[in-house]
C-alpha cells in the first residue's frame, strides 16, 4: 500500500519529503529566508513592520498582528498564508513564488514544532546557516583570472594569490606554484593575517549573491571558521590594531565589526548608500574609515562607530582608503583617477595627486602609499611632498592589487593586474625581480 501511495504522489507531482526526515531551521529554513526574504524584512528594511533576519524575529507579529508561526500545529500560521495566498498577497513579493518543495519544507517544519537548532536563537541568518563547503577548483585553469588580491607570507617567503575558489601559493624566486588552499568563495578580493601571522582572513564570495570571510589556519590550510556571510561578496578586511576585531567591507553597503576569536558580530555600519569597497584602522585603532562606491569616504570612532567625517570630493567611486601615521589625516582614491589627501577635521582637502587611471586599494608604508592604477602602473606616493615618487611599470593590463613585504631586510613589493599577472619588485628602486602569470 506504501507503495502505492508514493507513486501516486508522483505523478501528481507533489514533492516528497520523508516523514522520517526532520525539517531543520538552519539547513533548510534559514537559507531560503536568507534569499528570498531578507532583502524586505532585515533590521535595515522591515515591510509591513516584520522581519526575518533571525529565529526570535521571524516568530513577532509584523503591523498585522497575526502571528507568523501558530503556537500549536492547528492554530493558522500567518507566514505559511503569505507563501501560499494568491499574488495580491503573496510573498515574496514581485517576484517568483516559492518552489513546492520550498513550501513544504516550511508546512512540515512548522507542523513539527518549528523548532530552533542553533545555539542561540537571536543568531542572524547567515551566521545560523552551517557554512558551505565548496567544489574543489579546476586542476589547470583554462585562463589567467585576476589577481584580485595578493598578500606575502607572514615570513615573507611566499606570495599568496587570489584564485577560482582557492589561493594560490607561490615561491617567487622560482615562479614556482608550491601548494593551494581550497574551500574558499568563487572570487577572492580580500586578505589580511592576523597580528602572530598564523591566521588570514579571506574576504570573498560571488557577486550578487554571497559574501564571507574565511578564517584559516595558513599553515594548514583548514579553515576554522566562516563570518560575515551576507548576501553580496565581501570587498575588504582590516584587523583592528592590538585587537581580534576585524572590519569587513562589503558589497551590499554595510561594514561589518567581528571579534575573530569569540566570533561574536560586535557591531554593523549602515552608514553608506553603496558598495563599501575599502576599509582601514588608524595606526592606534581608535578610528575606521571607509570608502565607498556612492563617491564618499567616512570616518567612525573605533569604539562607538559614531560618525565623525564624511568626505565628498571625489565625485566618483572611492576605491582605496587609509590614514596618516599621526591619524589626523586620511587619502583615499578611486574613480576620479587622483589620490585626495584631507583633514579629518572638518573634512577638508588639503593636497591631490592625478594619475593616469582609476585607482584600487591603497597600501600604506613608513611615509608613502602604494596605488595600483587602471593605467598598469603601480605608483609609490611621497606623503612628504605630496609628488609620484616611483612607478613600477611593465604590466600589460590594469594593477588592481598591491602588498609590501613585512620584513625589513630587503623590502619589497609585489602587484597583480587584470590579466592574472603577478609582480615581485624591490621597493628601493623598482627593480623587476620576477614576473609570472599566476594560473595553475
């Protein structure tokens, strides 16, 4: 008779999901909450006074009053009406209705007590989802990709690349590809080791539609742990000076603050209107700046992320940000195809630098900044007199990544362009040690 049962099911279409198989919040509820609902009813944007951004949230009444989840298995459930209504009502709205299977999971997990399974119910989703292991990258790449970000080793010995859902580890004195870390998001556009250089951040995702940080251990390899995750792709990542805190930039306009040890969300900015695409700390961590694709660049205290300075000269996408030493003054570039220097107080412009192309992320050493340009330059800046020190010139396409070498010995600098190549230059003169194309 089961038997019968299950094939009439079939050809009626209907979904099945087994009786015995228990419906969980955070594997399945909470990542279709997550893409299809949370655009309209999060902290920021709550239609009808209802939201979903959490477990404890999503069980409060919106401006209706009716509950979302009924107590018992026979009181209505407000929530599963709105799924299966006719499209006056329907949700989401303006766009495609859940999938049968969608709709059943939500009847069988409300039927059964809509039960909680993390650890703590107020748990925003994308920390209540259990983190993705990705497909493993393609052996060889078909093509160079871009060299989104590039880092050194904490010893200075190795240069780590961006890849396709993986970094690349290179020993530069012999071009030589020596091992890959795998299990990362599709693009990576960010990275930054912790104060003991044994773990990096990974700031990555794909865009339009997730965004993460990594925590690894560099030298294993194994991730330790997944923050941030959002719903478009992370763009940058700054450790906070002599803390485990971390500033996370990303694409759907807020800055994230984690505590990388206790991984617990200490605060978000929802300061811009735009992609945040660069963050950075004040020397003695008391300040954060950010820039932003809505053509400003901001200034927060470090502590309370009170809003201190906002700057609009750019008049463009602002791609690159950092302070000064004494933190009183900040430079930021970006789409304008110039590097402003301002005063934080009162948020003045006090110097400006053109260059030939958009300019990216901004690297700062002991009295100069590093700019990777749109015009395949990587140009050093003298904050002394304000004028283009040196250019490193050779790439064919544009430099869109940048990283100093942390040891004193012989400093060093290695770039990435569009192209997927990469760039070891000797920070005194810009002598070309090694050029390569990063691809596995």
């Amino acid at each position: 008779m089961r038997h019968i049962t299950l094939l009439a099911l079939l050809l009626l279409g209907s979904p099945i999901v087994a009786a015995d198989s228990a419906v969980s919040f955070r594997s399945d509820i909470a990542p279709i909450l997550l893409e299809h609902c949370l655009a309209c009813h999060g902290a920021k944007k709550a239609e009808g006074g209802y939201r979903v951004d959490n477990y404890d949230e999503l069980l409060k009444p919106g401006d209706s009053g009716e509950l979302p989840i009924g107590k018992t298995k026979d009181e209505p459930s407000e929530l599963l009406r709105r799924l299966t209504c006719d499209e006056s009502e329907r949700m989401p709205a303006e766009s495609e209705p859940l999938t049968a299977e969608q709709i059943t999971r939500f009847k069988q997990w409300i039927e059964s007590g809509a039960v909680f399974d993390g650890e703590a119910s107020h748990t925003p989703l994308d920390l209540v989802i259990p983190s993705r292991t990705y497909a493993d990258p393609p052996q060889s790449y078909r093509h160079a990709i871009p060299i989104t970000a590039t880092a050194f080793s904490p010893d200075g010995t190795q240069i780590v690349a961006a890849g396709y859902h993986e970094l690349t580890i290179w020993d530069p004195t012999q071009k030589k590809l020596v091992r890959r870390i795998k299990n990362v998001g599709q693009r990576v556009l960010a990275l930054a080791f912790t104060p003991d250089g044994k773990t990096l951040a990974v700031g990555c995702g794909e865009p339009g539609k997730s965004g993460e940080v990594r925590l690894l251990d560099f030298a294993s390899g194994e991730i330790k742990n997944v923050i941030a995750r959002t719903t478009d792709v992370v763009l940058d990542v700054a450790f906070r000076p002599h803390s485990d805190e971390l500033a996370v930039a990303s694409a759907d306009s807020m800055i994230r603050i984690y505590n990388t040890q206790s991984l617990e969300e200490i605060r978000v900015i929802a300061s811009h209107a735009d992609w945040v695409t660069a963050v950075a700390w004040s020397d003695d961590g008391n300040r954060l700046a950010s820039a932003s694709r809505d053509k400003s660049v901001k200034v927060y205290d470090g502590t309370t992320a009170e809003l201190l300075a906002t700057y609009l000269g750019h008049g463009a996408a602002v791609r690159g940000v950092a302070f000064l030493a004494d933190g009183k003054q900040v430079i930021s570039s970006g789409g304008d195809n110039k590097l402003h220097r301002w005063n934080i107080e009162g948020a003045k412009k006090v110097a400006e630098i053109g260059f030939g192309g958009e300019a990216f992320k901004l690297i700062r050493g002991d009295n100069f900044v590093l700019v990777p340009c749109a015009d395949k330059r990587l140009l050093r800046i003298d904050l002394g007199n304000n004028t283009i020190a040196q250019e490193f010139k050779g790439h064919t396409d544009w430099v869109i990544s940048a990283a100093l070498k942390p040891t004193e010995a012989e400093p060093q600098v290695v770039s990435g362009s569009l192209n997927g190549e990469v760039r070891l230059w000797k920070l005194a003169d810009g002598v070309l040690l090694q050029a390569w194309i990063a691809k596995p």
